[in-house]
C-alpha cells in the first residue's frame, strides 16, 4: 500500500474472505484460511505486520497506514485495535462490526473507540425488506458509539451491487429520516473518513 503512485495506498486490511472467522462460519468450512490469534493470542506474524504498519510511510505523501481489522471475530478485532494502538499505530478502523459475521456488541464496539478506532457501519442497512429495522438498530449503534467515532462507508462496487455513491447517498438519506442532523452525517461521510485516512 505504501508504494501506491501518489500516496494513495494508505490502508492494510487484516484478512477477510480468507479469516479463519470467516471460513470456518461459511458454507465451505474446510477451505485454507489465514489465523490471526491462536488460544486467544494475536500470532507473531500478526504483531510485526502491526509494527510494519505503525513505522511505514507512504512514499511520496509520507502519510501513515491505516490498520482495517478484517472478518476477524469481535474478540480478535479487539486484540488487533488494542496491539495496534500499543505500537502506535494512529489510524485504526473496526471493520463492520454489525454485520452478523463479526456479531460485535455495543460495548465492545465502545471500547474500540475508547481506543481510538472507527467504528465502520456500511451501507447496506439502508436497502432491502429489512431496511427500515436494520437502519434504526445502526442508528442506535451510532449514537451509543459516538458519531465523532464512526463513519459510514459503502461496502458496495462490486458486480450485482449498486455503486458507491447511490449505496452512501441511500444510507445518508436513511440516516437523516432518523434524525441525524446535517453537520452529524458531515462527520459520518466526509470529516471522519478523512481523519482516519489522514487527509484533515
């Protein structure tokens, strides 16, 4: 990421489609996986990628990495965010935690942001027959979060999905027939994102 042309690589995802999490609650549990923690210990080759991301620069902007937590399960997400911010890594995002796969609870998406991470929600709440619940139980989240700690991306792009901008144009639209104010869904869309990837 740090060697993008321009600056422009700035975040490292731990794995997702290939967590050990993920594979083992998919319909294919047999398929390779990659492990973050064994017996509740983040791995050694974990910890050094976390090292690598807390002392590499993007070249030519010298921006910082961001470290984005995966499919990992709610416990090693923590684990990641908290070794993370041990070795100073400043740009930290809990990958949708909502989203039944992590099934992280409201407390531990708190302690998260105690810690300095986002809390990612995605877009998707906002479409489908279950919309309007779905968006009431991730407006509650964000609220008991904190809006200056989450952001709202779109998860979206790929073939059979809407693109971005209608997914985050849905999910802002959703999020404001909810109550949150204008300067509220700046934070979620525009400021926050930029915080986390270092351009405010």
């Amino acid at each position: 990421m740090a060697e993008v042309k321009g600056g422009w690589g700035r975040v490292v995802w731990m794995p997702t489609f290939e967590a050990e999490h993920y594979v083992r609650r998919s319909n294919q549990p047999n398929r390779p996986f990659v492990s973050v923690a064994r017996n509740g210990e983040l791995r050694l080759e974990v910890k050094e990628v976390i090292g690598v991301i807390a002392k590499t620069r993007t070249r030519e902007s010298n921006g910082q990495l961001v470290l984005a937590t995966g499919h990992s399960s709610a416990d090693e997400a923590l684990m990641l965010v908290r070794e993370a911010r041990r070795q100073g890594v400043e740009h930290i995002v809990l990958t949708h935690p909502l989203l039944e796969i992590i099934g992280m609870s409201i407390a531990q998406m708190q302690e998260a942001a105690k810690l300095g991470a986002f809390v990612e929600f995605v877009s998707n709440f906002a479409r489908g027959p279950e919309a309007a619940a779905r968006t009431r139980e991730y407006a509650d989240a964000i609220r008991k979060v904190g809006v200056r700690s989450s952001i709202v991306s779109s998860d979206l792009g790929q073939m059979g999905n809407p693109p971005h901008p209608d997914g985050l144009a849905a999910a802002a639209q959703a999020l404001r027939r909810q109550g949150f104010t204008d300067q509220e869904l700046d934070l979620l869309f525009k400021e926050n994102p930029a915080r986390l990837l270092g351009l405010r």
